[in-house]
C-alpha cells in the first residue's frame, strides 16, 4: 500500500479537532489499495491455505479474471449482490472482483437460515446471490428464487486444492459431497460453480477498475443484535480505505515482511473482513486460512502454518486453553481478542500459556463496533491496565456525556461514549429512524456514533465498560424510589465469586419493583449447584451493589448461549428470565 505511515501518524497526531483528519487523508477503492501492494509485492505469499501457497501476483490475476466474468454477467457499478462467504481464497477474489466492478455487496451469515436468507434479501432486493455449496441446500435454492435471485455462484471449500491430497483436502471434499450442492443444480439456468467461472475467463473481455467515487456504497453488513435486532451498516469506500489508514498508523511497525496471519472469520463480519483480511493483505501480511476452524486445531494450524498473528473471540480462546494442547509460541506476537469481553482471568491464563510455551507476548483485547467497520480502540501500546480495553487507535476520538444532560465528562466519570472515525458508516441499510439516533452531528457538523455504550476512562486515557445503555433498565428501589439497573456492574461484581467459572446477569419484569435483576452462572469445576449456592451468591450480589440492582435469582447453566459471533445471546436469556417462549 503506498501510504508512508509514520508521516501519516506524525501529522494525525497533531490533530485535536473531530473531523480535521479527513482532509488529509487520500482514499482508493479497496480493490486499488489490494492492487498496490500487490504490484509492490509480487512473489511474496499473500495466502497459505491447506497446503496451497497464492503470492500476491496470483491472486491479483484470478481477481481480474473473476471480475471480467462478473462483468460478463451482468453485474456492474452499484448492482447489489448478496454474498454469504466463509474465508477462502476463492471468497477473498470474489470480493476483489466485486469492488473492482464497483458492486455493492451485501454480506450476510453463512450459516443463515433459509428464512432469515430470505429475509435480508426481500429487505434488500438483489439479482445475484453468492454462497458456499455446502449451505446451499435445497431449500436454500428454493428461496433464493423465491426472493427473486436471478443468478446463483457457489464457491468450494476445495477450491484452490484440487490437485492436493492432504488431511484437510480430504475432509473438505468428504464434507462437501455429504453437504455440497447436488451437481444436477449446476444444470439448471443461473447456478454457476466458481471453479467454473475460473476456467472460463478466456470468453469475456477485460474490465478496467472503477474509478475511486466519495460515498459509493461498498459493502453492507450485519450488526451483531446481541441486546437487540441487528442492523444493516452501510460502508463507503472511504469508510474502509479510512479503516486501513487508521490501523495502518496504529500499527506502525507491527507488521514485518512475511509475517502470517491466522483468518479464520467469515467475510460478513466487518471486524473479519477489514481487521484480518484487507488491512493485512494491505500492510503485505499474509493470510493463513481456516474456513471450518475449530480452537483445538491452533497447534496443527501452527504447525502447519508458523503464524506470528492470531486475531480471536474470548470463547475461542477459552476453548483452546481447556482443550489443553500445547503448542510453540515463539514465534508469535500478539493474540488479540474481540467481539466480547475478555475477562481477567482467562487473559492471565493466555498469558501464562504463552510463556509456558516460549512465548513473550502480550494478549490483548479490542474494543470495536461494526458501525465503525470494525476495531475502535484496543491494547496497541505496552503494559496496558488490566480489564481496559485499549485506547482508540491513531485518528480516533472518543468523548463521554453524561446520561442525563449530555454534559462532557472527565477521567473516571462514566457516561455514554460517543465516537468519531474517519471510519465510520454511512448507515444503516433503509432505517433512517436508527441512523439518525445513532449518528449524531455535534455544533462543527462532524459525525459521531452513539455507541449506547456507558464507559469511563482512566488517566492513562484507557477505555473501561460500565454497561450498556440499551440494557440499564427502570426499578423502583425497596423504598419504591426510581432508580436504574446496570446489569453489567452487577455481573462484573458477581462474577469475582471464587465458585464462578462465568456468568451474565439481565433484566426481568417484576409487579413490585417494576425490574430485577437474574443472574445466569456457570460454576467453575467442584463446585455444584444448590439451594445454599444460591443464596450464598444472591447474598453475595448485595453485599457488592446495591440492594435495588444486585440478583433476585440465580439460574444455574451448563454454559451460557452464544450468538453466531460467539458473544452471549443476552435476547435469549432475557426470554429465559422473563418466561418467554424461545
């Protein structure tokens, strides 16, 4: 990418007004900035992907063609096209191809139901649908058309490894004939293979990449609805170009030549597809992908790969620390987790795991929306302060207002967080309503989002949650005065329990004090659930918050439910603590 960064942050870091440093940066599409590098780097790795190596050159050659045959079918600058793509090389030129034609592409989740499919696609109408063959099962095809898809692409999970016979091969190509799309549905009209498309290239003319255009709508992705419906982010190429620009100064110097990343994420994520994906490929990084990763795998991926970056979820890395495989560490340098918090205790066990495994490395967390196309603000500086989640990276600002009266706070004072980026959204998809509640214009008509997010900050400047605005809810204290519930202060202080292992606590519908609070708790091992535990902990609760906003119930839980980005699905515990139907 040809942007000198350390000039870049030495200018940014002058900057003291909101909005000032979009006039200084210069902005491309994303395929131009992918293009660049490449260019710069043509024989240096740009994928591993089970055991089949694509340099930049490559990649940037099936990029072309893969657009020309998208071109020659039809889609053009501004044709909304649905993808719903797990990470492959073949995803990763599909969406190259796309953004050099100028389509919009409107990511939603691989493992979507029909229904929800359905769903998204009558909400947003699109002609083209592009998906792997192992979801698209009959009845995903039956509503495809349903909604009005006119043409269907499939991508493989053995694209790329045709000729290789290897263990993960093997499993991908057993997977997909037990899962694959039947092959009598590429007969039909309209279903094309992407294996397919690569080998017909020679049939359509070359296209030349669109010219750079200020709020063109690149991308549109999901929100991920964990205290509520999620929403549609609309993303402009200057939004993403701007995302790449701010890490890309945060993380001056992090990246070396032939460095590895572990991508294992979906591209509908924003957090996937611009953090582990884009920006990398941007920065010269290479990618090392897991399409189907599960966290007992990272010593095989390890091994396989030597990765230096792996950029996680807490449940993720939880999930391989109890799995209780070993693995070097000596080549890493950062795990930097995301999506939810990352709770002390299992940050001190990361770090130890490290260390016991010839690692010196920091693990860290980020903090991040996808309004904002990804990471805010994480751990990019050393010795951070335990339970923070960073400061916000190089040409972000945060400021905090009191719930009240919108007065600015100081340090430690905890209000909502309100944030400016140059890479922030355009909107959400179709819900003015939603977008002008949350994008607000301050008096120099500079926009920040309303994270609904209560925070403070401490003298270092770093971010800490208090809890979240959507879920503080009304109660009426034992005096039956108004007062406020924060469900994430009681679970914080609950959770410091010596017999938890994890816990989450929301809100319920009371007669007399009009909410309460109910705790959902995982034990840690020899400890067992009981009547007395459970006084024991409500005891507990009021002995750490006030009366009003500790527990009232306690439900004890084999594992908390998650939602398809790994964060607990607090809707459905509050359907549990309500008594609603699930």
């Amino acid at each position: 990418m040809n942007v000198d960064f350390q000039v870049l942050k030495d200018e940014v870091e002058k900057i003291t007004v909101a909005g000032d440093i979009e006039s200084i940066l210069g902005h491309d599409t994303a395929y131009k900035r992918f293009r660049e590098t490449a260019m710069n780097r043509p024989d240096s790795l740009a994928i591993k992907y089970m055991g089949k190596d694509i340099s930049f050159q490559n990649l940037l050659k099936d990029i072309d063609s893969v657009a020309n045959v998208l071109a020659g079918l039809g889609i053009e600058k501004n044709t909304i096209v649905t993808t719903s793509l797990l990470c492959t090389p073949s995803a990763i030129v599909l969406f190259y191809a796309l953004d050099k034609i100028g389509a919009t592409q409107h990511m939603i989740n691989c493992a979507a139901s029909p229904n929800e499919i359905k769903r998204e696609i009558t909400h947003i109408p699109s002609d083209y649908f592009i998906g792997n063959d192992i979801f698209c099962t009959p009845e995903m095809m039956t509503q495809l058309r349903m909604t009005g898809v006119k043409k269907i692409i499939t991508t493989s999970l053995i694209d790329y490894l045709e000729h290789l016979i290897n263990s993960d091969s093997i499993k991908f190509a057993i997977t997909e004939k037990v899962k694959g799309l039947k092959k009598s549905e590429y007969k039909k009209e309209g279903v094309f293979s992407y294996r397919d498309l690569l080998a017909n290239t020679s049939k359509y003319s070359p296209i030349e990449a669109v010219d750079y255009e200020e709020n063109h709508n690149a991308t549109i992705a999901y929100t991920s609805g964990s205290t509520g419906s999620s929403k549609a982010c609309v993303a402009t190429w200057e939004g993403i170009d701007s995302m790449v620009q701010v890490m890309g100064m945060t993380e001056q110097g992090r990246f070396q030549p032939d460095d590895v990343m572990l991508s294992t994420f979906p591209l509908w994520i924003y957090y996937s597809l611009l953090n582990m994906i884009h920006e990398p490929l941007c920065l010269g990084v290479t990618l090392a992908l897991d399409p189907l990763f599960k966290p007992e795998r990272i010593p095989k991926r390890n091994k396989q790969y030597k990765f230096n970056f792996w950029l996680t979820i807490p449940p993720y890395l939880k999930a391989f620390l109890d799995s209780g495989k070993r693995t070097d560490c000596s080549k890493w340098k950062i795990v930097l987790t995301g999506g939810a918090e990352l709770p002390n205790e299992l940050k001190r066990r990361a770090i130890k795991y490290v260390e016991d495994n010839g690692g010196n490395i920091e693990v860290v967390q980020g903090y991040g929306a996808s309004e904002c196309l990804g990471s805010f603000a994480y751990c990019y500086y050393p010795n951070s302060t335990e339970g923070c989640l960073g400061k916000p990276c190089i040409g972000n600002m945060l400021k905090i207002l009191d719930v009240e009266t919108n007065e600015e706070l100081g340090v430690n004072q905890s209000g909502v967080g309100y944030f400016y980026s140059p890479a922030l959204m355009k909107e959400y998809y179709g819900d003015p309503e939603a977008t002008n509640h949350n994008l607000v214009k301050d008096a120099n008509g500079v926009t920040w989002y309303n994270t609904e997010d209560i925070i403070h900050i401490n003298d270092k400047g770093e971010i800490f949650l208090d809890g979240r605005l959507r879920r503080i809810a009304l109660a009426l204290d034992k005096d039956l005065n108004p007062t406020k519930i924060i469900p994430e202060r009681t679970r914080r202080e609950l959770s410091m329990h010596p017999a938890i292992n994890k816990c989450e606590v929301v809100t319920a519908h009371d007669d007399i004090y009009e909410n309460v609070a109910v705790g959902f708790v995982v034990l840690k091992e020899g400890f067992e659930a009981s009547e007395d535990l459970k006084k024991e902990l409500i005891d507990y609760s009021k002995s750490q918050v006030p009366e009003y906003m500790a527990t009232k119930e306690i439900v004890f839980m084999d594992d908390l439910p998650v939602n398809a980005t790994g964060k607990v699905d607090i809707v459905k515990l509050e359907k549990m603590a309500n008594n609603e139907k699930i």
